[in-house]
C-alpha cells in the first residue's frame, strides 16, 4: 500500500530536522502495516488439542492511508514522548530517595567516555514532555486545515 501525502510530508520535515533514523524506522512500521495475532485453525485430526496449545502466528495488515497519519503519531509519541516523560520521572524519583535534593541523569559517550553536555533544564523537569505532547496534537489540526505541517 503506497504511504500517504501527510507522512511522507512527516518522515520529510524529519529528515530535514537531522531525525533521518527516526524517519527511517516511521516509514518502516508504515510501510509494514500492523501486528495481527492469528491463531491457526487445527487439522480436523488435532481438534482435541486445547487452543492454548496451537502457537498464534504473527502477521502484518497494511494501514489504510487515513489511518496512517494517525498511526505515525503514535508511534512519534512513543518514540519522543514516552522516553522523556520516563526520564523526568526518574529523576524525580531519584531526587525523592536523596530526601528531596535535585538528582540529574547524566550521559557518558560510550566511544569518547566523557559526559555528555547537560540538558537545559533543571531536574525532574517534565514540562518538555507536556511541549512535546502538545505539539503532537496539533499536527492533526494543522493537517485537516490545510496548513502545511
């Protein structure tokens, strides 16, 4: 099934934004469809085994393109939003279990071994995960009223 105008339009502004891998991977889950769980139908000559006992088979159905845009920011919430509202959770949780001090998650560079530069905000802050929220659900509204998102 061909991948609609508004995604394309999507994975484009991803790209052009420096987000190429994330691009890659929306237009992949896309493309690919969703995860339908199908259980076999048994031989006539198994129909006394229980149906807990046959493996379910996982199978991709294609998106229709009206759902698409709609599936791409799901999958952009759980990609952006969800990681980030995670991560200012822990700190917050973190910063409960030092009795109230601020705790910040810092990153080291796997290849280069520093730490990375910190993120501008303070600790346990979780207004970016309410921006980033936000702004997915107005990409919708910008869409259905012709605005080029």
């Amino acid at each position: 099934m061909a991948i609609s105008d508004d995604v394309l339009q999507l994975i484009d502004i991803l790209q052009h934004e420096g987000f190429g891998v994330l691009a890659g991977e929306l237009l992949t889950e896309i493309s690919l469809g969703r995860e339908i769980e199908k259980r076999p139908v048994p031989a006539r000559d198994t129909a006394s085994i229980e149906a807990e006992d046959v493996d379910s088979v996982l199978v991709r159905q294609p998106f229709e393109e009206d759902e698409q845009f709609f599936e791409a920011m799901r999958i952009l919430r759980i990609r952006l939003v969800e990681p980030v509202r995670a991560f200012a959770e822990a700190e917050q949780i973190a910063g409960g279990l030092m009795k109230g001090k601020n705790v910040r998650i810092g990153f080291v560079d796997p290849e280069e071994r520093f730490e990375t530069a910190p993120l501008s905000r303070s600790a346990g802050d979780d207004q970016l995960v309410y921006a980033l929220d936000e702004l997915l659900e107005r990409l919708p509204q910008m869409r259905s009223s012709g605005l080029t998102i």
